[in-house]
C-alpha cells in the first residue's frame, strides 16, 4: 500500500484489548484505536493468557521521529493522523507497553529503544476500502476491526434518538 493513501480504516491480524479509564484523548484516538483493535485481536486468540495493556502514548510520542510528517497539533500536542499508519508504525518498531509508557493525553518524548526494549508487534493488518460493506462484515464477524470517521458539522448537531443520513454516509 501507498504511504500516501488516505487511509482511514484498517484490520489487524493480531488481538487487541480496550483502554479504560482515558477520557477524552484529544486528536490522539487514531493511536488508542489502533492498539485497541490489537490488543482485542490477541485476547480472542490467547484467550487463556493474561496480556498487559499497549499503550498509544509510544505512538503518539514518537511517530514524528521516525516517520516524515508535519501535522497539525492541538492544545495538548496530539495531532489527527491515520489509525493505517499506527498499524505500520506497529509493524515497524513495535508500540511499548503500558507500564512502559503511560498514557497522559499528550504528546511528550519520545522514550529511547535498544535491543532489550520490550515491544508488541504485529505481522500485518488488511485495509478496508470504503463503501465495501462485503469485506466490512466479513472482518467483523472475525474479529475487530479499527475504524474511523469524518466528524461533519451535521454529525456534531445530531439530535438524540436520530440515525445520521449525511450526504457521505454510504450504508
């Protein structure tokens, strides 16, 4: 895949587990989605083994460092970047684990690596183009699946109770 590629949605073919307790995490959800979905993915398949939280803040702290980007930052540093890109970045160096960096709602620095750091990996995750409910439910029903959405000014005025029918909404 293109590292160009807007690429919004994605699946693993690891397991993930929640992150409980972050409140609002500012524009750092596309880190906690991703390792979210990994860590859900692994507790279905080692369902007999205990597994310790990933933590997103190792993405969000060193993203930047290793991966050529020029974001736009909010009031805590965070920045909207793409939960494909976590993905690679999973694939790539690893994302640290809970105890190793915890998560504080803000980008901070980026915590040094040598070869007896602990990481989680993954192999590899599949990309879900958009419109193709087929795959989407075909993945779903095997596992989780990491997603995101464009917040539209007609999304953030939704009335409660209503179902969004937005020009973009293709289902």
């Amino acid at each position: 895949m293109d590292d160009d590629e807007d690429d919004s949605t994605g699946t693993t073919s690891e397991t993930y587990i929640g992150l409980g307790g972050i409140g609002k995490a500012s524009d750092c959800c596309w880190c906690i989605t991703t390792c979210t979905c990994v860590e859900a993915m692994y507790k279905i398949a080692h369902m007999d083994q205990e597994f310790p939280l990933l933590l997103p803040q190792d993405i969000v702290n060193c993203y930047l460092i290793h991966f050529d980007i020029t974001p736009k930052f909010d009031k805590v540093r965070c920045y909207l970047w793409s939960i494909v890109k976590a993905f690679k970045y999973i694939i790539t160096r690893g994302v640290l684990y809970e105890k190793d960096c915890p998560f504080v709602k803000k980008r901070g620095e980026c915590i040094d690596r040598n070869e007896n750091t602990k990481t989680f990996k993954i192999k590899c995750f599949q990309k879900i183009k958009d419109g193709d409910e087929a795959t989407l439910l075909s993945c779903v029903s095997k596992h989780p699946v990491g997603a995101a959405i464009v917040i539209t000014k007609d999304f953030l005025n939704l009335k409660k109770g209503t179902i969004y029918m937005g020009s973009n909404c293709w289902l």
